[in-house]
C-alpha cells in the first residue's frame, strides 16, 4: 500500500512573485502536484503570480469556480477536492496556491475542510493585501493600543456603518461594486479624509488613487480602502 | 556631494526563518548596514530570526528599547534614528529588522515617522504572527463576510469587553500578564471554547496549550489568542 500524499496550503502572497516565502517557494519548486483556482472568465492571479516558479513536469490542476456570487460554489469545491484527493491518494505532495494568506479569506479553506480529515496537512502563510498595502501606501496601520478590523466592502450597509463607527484602524476588502456604498458610509462618519485608496497592491498594474477621485464602475474585487490609525506615535 | 543611502523596513515574519520573504531575503543580504532593536534583558529576537543569513561584514546598528513599559521608548527611537541617519547619510543602505510586519504593531514605525521626510524609505511586508498562528493551528480565521478584529491584551478589560462581545473572529495578541485578564472576558462572553491559545508561532519552542490548561504566570509577550470565525464553509 503506497503512501498518501501532503497537502500543503501556500499561500502566495499578494502578486509581487518576491513576496513568496522561501518557505513557499521551496515547497512550490519541490512538489509533484500544483492546484489552483481559475474563474469562469478565464483568470488565474494565484498561479499568475508564480508563474516563473512552476516547471514543466509538474502536474497542475485547475480548480475553476463560478464568477457570479449568485451560483454556488460547493459543487465545484467538492469536485476539485476530489480530483486533489486522487493525486494524494497516489502517494504525490499537492500544493494548493491561494493569493494573500491561505487561512484569511482564502478558497484554501474550502479544501482543507474537506480534506482534513483524510489527509496530512501543512498551511504555509502568505502576505496578506492588508499588510502589502499598507507597506506601498507607506502607512503604518496601528501602533500600541489600537485596535484593527478588516472587513468586506461585501458586508450590509448597516453593519458597515456599524463596524466602522468606533474603529481605530481598518482595512475594507473585496471592494468592487460595492465601492460607491463604503465611500457613502465613510463620508458620512467623517473618515473620508483618512481613507486610502489602492488596488492590486504589488502587482504591474498596481494603483493608488485618491479616494475622492476614484471610478466607482472602475473598482475591481483586488481593491482595498486602509484607514490607518489616527494615533500618534512618539 | 555622496547620494544617500535608502532605508528599508523589513518583515523578517514570526520566527521561522523560512517566512522571510524572497525580498527581504534578497535586501538583507545585500545591505551593508542592518538595524534592529534589542532589549535591555538581552533579547533580540528580529535578529535572532535570521542569524544564518547575515554576513560578518555587514555593520550592525543594536537600537536598544527600555524592556520596561513605564519608560518612554522616545529618547532610545530618537538616538537609533539619528545612527541609522549617519549611514544613510554615507550614502549606505540601511535594513532595519521588524519582527512579524513593519507596519501592524511595528516597532520600525517608530523609526519610519522619524526618518520619512529626509530619506528614502521602502517598507518589505512580513509575515504576521497572527496569520502564522492560524497556519500552525490549522484553523481558518474568517470566511466571506466575517469581520475579524486584531486587538491587544493591553487594552482596559472594559474597552477589551466591548470589542469582543460581537466580533465573528478575533486576535488577541502582546498577552503576557495581561492573560487572566483576557481569559476572564472571554470566559463571561462564552468565547472560551472557542479560543486557541499558541505562544511564539513557528519558532522551536513554539508551544499550544489549551486555553483552560495555560499558567498565567508564565505567559510571554509573543503568545496569542486565536478566536476563529463560527460560520460554517461550504
């Protein structure tokens, strides 16, 4: 009876290839099997970013998930979880590559759920787009006694306006087409002035733009809004 | 006139050294000059992460830091600045080392408002304690529309209560004496079950102990509580 295989969870980091880890990259380079999720519009960030890593004889499988929130996705990560399951089965090291960090917001953990009770894994932690942006912003975000949120641009209007309303720190996520709602909440709790605005932190096409000045039909998912804290250092 | 040197803000991530990103260890082998805070008892634990990386002829500037929290750090951050300043001034880069992420509870900030407006600075995100506690727990921090919150144990009981009795996940980080304190909080919200505890992630004497089982005597600085979201993937 062979062996099964490791899983492992890498995370990739935000898009600049040189913020992998030497961990992850070690383990990119030495694996027999990638996997990664692809979306119905063709695009694949996750294996994007590392590109330049992967050799020809490693086996890749895609794990494509629908584009629109409105279909489910469980079908698709049962599927890809199995055709990951086979490889380990098979006795091969599979890694799982997820943008940012595999256990904030990551599509890893749709697969570790479903495979930690059959299977050995190892999460290796990336850089989340919270950390890199504030380092391309050149923004400390919080210092002593402060507290930080990240939350979903996706959240309620109420539930934002909540959140936000006693924050010290906060980075809002998953922006996209809810952008025009945040900057609504924000201007109305007086945080407009100290909202940052970037999108696709660390990646070639990367923008900083001013918040007030920003296309609301123009805002992709790979957007963020960094309020950082107010305090001051001494 | 000699160009000045430019200053880097260095994430040398949680304690493994293999979280160091491919950046910061491509810049902190190349720098002539290396910075990073030490603490009067001796520790130095930036540096102590990646010992096996640094060359014997690069300078070494030791900021120290009062260990005790009643001193102001002020007069130290403001001598460190104007050593590093000198180098700078020589025309020499100059990495200063950052446990976990410059920006998020750094210390490098302290040197980064100090030195912002004369030099040229670039900060290198790093791997957070927080993400790398998740990784080494095995467990998943948030999903789809969860806020999570990063708050220090330092914080009064009061304001402390009030952040954690409607946060989906939670941080609870820099415990150390401030652990019975914590730990009775979550105890009255009905959170301890399920809070992780983990003391200085991914280095060798990484321990995880369950919450009820910790000696609050014996807790250090660079251990974590770990409230991990109760919504349920699919």
């Amino acid at each position: 009876m062979s062996q099964l295989g490791k899983l492992y969870g890498l995370g990739v980091g935000p898009g600049d290839p040189e913020l992998l880890t030497l961990k992850a990259h070690r383990i990119l380079t030495t694996v027999p099997v990638i996997a990664y999720p692809s979306l119905e519009n063709g695009k694949v960030l996750a294996r994007a970013i590392v590109t330049d890593f992967i050799r020809p004889d490693q086996i890749e499988i895609q794990m494509p998930l629908p584009f629109s929130v409105e279909r489910s996705s469980q079908p698709h990560y049962d599927s890809a979880a199995e055709k990951i399951a086979e490889q380990l089965n098979l006795g091969r090291d599979v890694a799982v590559l997820c943008v940012g960090d595999p256990m904030l917001y990551g599509t890893f953990m749709y697969i570790f759920t479903r495979l930690c009770d059959r299977f050995s894994i190892e999460v290796v932690p990336g850089i989340s787009s919270v950390m890199a942006s504030a380092a391309m912003l050149g923004v400390p975000i919080t210092y002593r006694n402060d507290v930080f949120s990240i939350m979903p641009g996706t959240l309620e209007a109420e539930i934002l306006r909540d959140r936000l309303s006693f924050v010290e720190a906060a980075a809002i996520i998953k922006l996209g087409r809810h952008f025009s709602k945040v900057r609504g909440i924000l201007e109305e709790l007086g945080l407009l002035e100290r909202a940052l605005y970037i999108e696709r932190a660390t990646l070639p096409n990367q923008q900083i733009i001013p918040i007030t000045e920003v296309d609301s039909v123009a805002v992709p998912y790979w957007a963020l809004i960094l309020i950082p804290s107010n305090s001051k250092p001494q």
